[in-house]
C-alpha cells in the first residue's frame, strides 16, 4: 500500500491532506469543548447545529462551485480554500457568543466544500492505475483517520499542559501547510481547470450545478451508494455529537477523556483501512464489502443502545465506537473507486461534488438529531441504529448484483 507514496505527484497531495485533517481534527475537539465552555449541558444541541450548519455548506456549496470555478485552476482554488481556512480558524478563540460559532463554521465549511471534491477528483488523475488508485484510497482514509486517532491524542497530551483554545493554533497550521503543499504538489502543468467535454459539460451553468447528482441518479451502482450514504451518516453523528455529552455528563469523564474517547473510533476505522487493499484485490466486488459494513453499522448501533440500558460504562463506548469506525470505514474507503469506475474522467469533479454534496446532505437529518438526543445515551445510538437498517436495506436492493455498463446521461 505503501509504495504509492513513491509517486512524486501523489506523495505532497497525501501529506497536505494529512496535515489539514489533522488540524480539522484538533478544531472537532476544541469546538466540542467550546460549545461545552458556552451552553453547558446543551453543549450536544450547539454542536449539533454547529455541524448541521457544516452540512448545509457542503451540500449547497460543493456542486455550485464545482459547476462555477470549472475554468479556475485546481491550485490556485484548492490554496485559496485553505487560506480562508486558516483565517476562520485564526478568529475562532476569540469566540463568545454561541452565534458566532455558527458563522465562522459556516464560513469554514463552505470553504472546504470548496477544496475536498477539488482534491478527491484530482487524485484518479495523478494515479490512473487500479491498484495505485485503490491504495491511496485506503491511504485517503488512513489520513480521515488521523483526524480520528492521532488529532485526539495530540489533542489530550496538549489539555494536559494547557487550555483548548491553543488547539486552534495547530489547526492553522494545519491548513497553512497544506496550501504549501498543494502549491508544491501540483505542477504548472497540472495546474489546470478540469476537463468538461463530457456529458457533464452541460450548456449553461444551472445544469452543470445539477449535473453529477444526475450521473449518479441515473445509475444504479451510483443510486445503491447514496443509500449507504446514509448508513454512514447514522453511525459517524452519533460519535461526534453525543460523546462529548456521554463522556462529561453519564460518564464523569473530562476533556482528555472526551479526546480518547473519539480516538476510539478513528483507531477501528483505521483497522479497516490497512486491510482493506489486500482484501479488494482479491474480491474485486466491492458490493459485498460495502453491504457487510452497513449491516455492522446497524447491529453495532443496536447492541451500543442496549449495553447503555444496562448500565454499562466505558467499555460500550470504548468498543462500540471502535467497532463502528470499522464499519463505516468498509463503506467510505471503497466508495472512491466506485465512482471513479462508474464515470467518464470528464464527469468526474462533478460527480465527486455531487457525491461530496449528497453524502453530507444526510447529516443534515443525523447531526441535529443525535444533538437533540444527545443527552439521552440509549435513545441517540437506538435512533440511528433504526435510520442506518432502513438505508442499507435501501443500498441492498437497489444496488445490483450483476453490474450494467453505466448509463449516460
């Protein structure tokens, strides 16, 4: 898996996506401490809406400025969206009113509604072989990881020493070194709008807006993964919303306990990730794959709710937010390949803004959700265990078993 990063075109791309998530994962730590710090006990609803507000950026903003700045250069975009970052980044500290913490979000999130499709449509590019492809998709989601495991544990040894809000410095940097990156990564040569000759050159800019959600409509394959879409939505807000709440309000634990605690989660997902390339090169079928991770999300959820009802403790959580990272790593590792599979190059920044807008439009249901039930650590993970067996039974019967060729649009 390892030798893809021997590609000198890839090798600065990975490392700036690890770096930047690395800094967004300090921001998911001390913005959960933050709302903490501001509404007390209603710390879940606060956040709940912080990232609800998150949704609404990717699911508006993504497409339309995929269809906008298809003439923009991917450098320039890509290091602009990081700049902007790292300036909301710099005036989050300052924050005092619970308002604030919506506008800045807001802020910050449409700009990396504005990077990520940019990043992920420019990687099946610079790596058109299968197999490179394939391994810097479990690379890609080693890095979503580092959000998870190393971005926690750097945040608690941090807490040990000092406050939360100089977690906010690493996450500027974070997004500084990754423009530098960026900018070194791409060469003037690649440093070029997307191609748009294909089906997705649509004649006028409302339809370029809507033109990968309808590739993605169109196809069955593209339709099952939207479903499971929502699989992963139900599993991943409950462990960002409701932990916070479980850990400091049922558990007694405190900030260093909350950073652990999310470490849990990201520390399964990376299991999943390191063995996931092995796997798929045998069972070149990523259907069954995929569906057996929604069916874990469902049943982990289920069994997390009734450990809470019977009073268990810290090893529910421990292990069920483990287990659940492995899951729905199942379902967002392989996800990449099959929308590279099924879309001409020409499509692909729209259909991967499309998939970036859709995948996140689920969390506008299960963020705010979670945060309301936050409070209650049976209802939440039994609320979303309903919500992801009701989308993977969606994603199982409209994703066929046998594979057509895909449908133009």
């Amino acid at each position: 898996m390892w030798s893809v990063l021997g590609n000198p075109r890839f090798r600065p791309l990975f490392a700036a996506q690890v770096v930047a998530l690395v800094g967004t994962g300090l921001l998911t730590v001390a913005l959960g401490l933050l709302a903490y710090d501001l509404a007390g006990t209603d710390a879940g609803v606060v956040l709940g809406l912080a990232l609800a507000i998150k949704m609404i950026a990717y699911v508006v903003v993504a497409p339309v400025m995929s269809a906008a700045a298809h003439r923009v250069p991917r450098r320039t975009l890509m290091v602009s969206a990081d700049a902007v970052r790292a300036a909301v980044a710099l005036a989050l500290p300052f924050v005092d009113q619970v308002w604030q913490i919506y506008v800045l979000i807001a802020v910050l999130q449409s700009a990396s509604a504005t990077f990520t499709p940019a990043f992920q449509a420019v990687i099946p590019t610079v790596l058109p072989d299968e197999r490179d492809y394939t391994r810097a998709l479990s690379l890609s989601r080693l890095a979503y990881d580092l959000e998870s495991v190393l971005s926690p544990a750097l945040a608690a040894a941090a807490l040990l020493v000092t406050s939360y809000h100089s977690l906010f410095v690493g996450t500027i940097a974070g997004f500084l070194g990754s423009g530098l990156l960026v900018w070194r990564g791409l060469a003037r040569r690649a440093d070029a709008p997307a191609p748009v000759d294909g089906s997705g050159d649509a004649p006028n800019r409302r339809d370029r807006v809507t033109a990968g959600a309808r590739l993605m409509l169109a196809d069955p394959v593209l339709r099952g993964l939207l479903w499971l879409n929502g699989v992963v939505a139900s599993g991943t807000a409950v462990v960002l919303v409701a932990t916070v709440t479980i850990v400091r309000d049922e558990l007694g634990g405190g900030e260093t306990a909350v950073a652990l605690a999310l470490a849990c989660f990201g520390a399964g997902s990376m299991v999943t990730a390191l063995a996931l390339p092995r796997l798929l090169d045998r069972v070149h079928d990523v259907r069954p794959v995929m569906l057996v991770g929604a069916a874990a999300v469902s049943a982990v959820l289920a069994l997390v709710a009734a450990g809470f009802a019977a009073g268990g403790g810290w090893a529910v959580l421990a292990t069920g937010w483990a287990v659940l990272g492995a899951a729905t790593s199942a379902i967002s590792t392989p996800s990449g390949r099959v929308l590279r599979d099924r879309t001409a190059e020409a499509d692909r920044p729209l259909v991967f803004a499309a998939q970036f807008s859709l995948s996140h439009a689920c969390f506008l249901v299960t963020y705010p959700l979670a945060g309301v039930l936050a409070s209650t650590p049976v209802a939440a993970p039994a609320t979303a265990a309903v919500l992801a067996t009701l989308t993977a039974a969606a994603a199982a019967r409209t994703w066929p078993r046998t594979v057509a060729e895909p449908v133009p649009v």
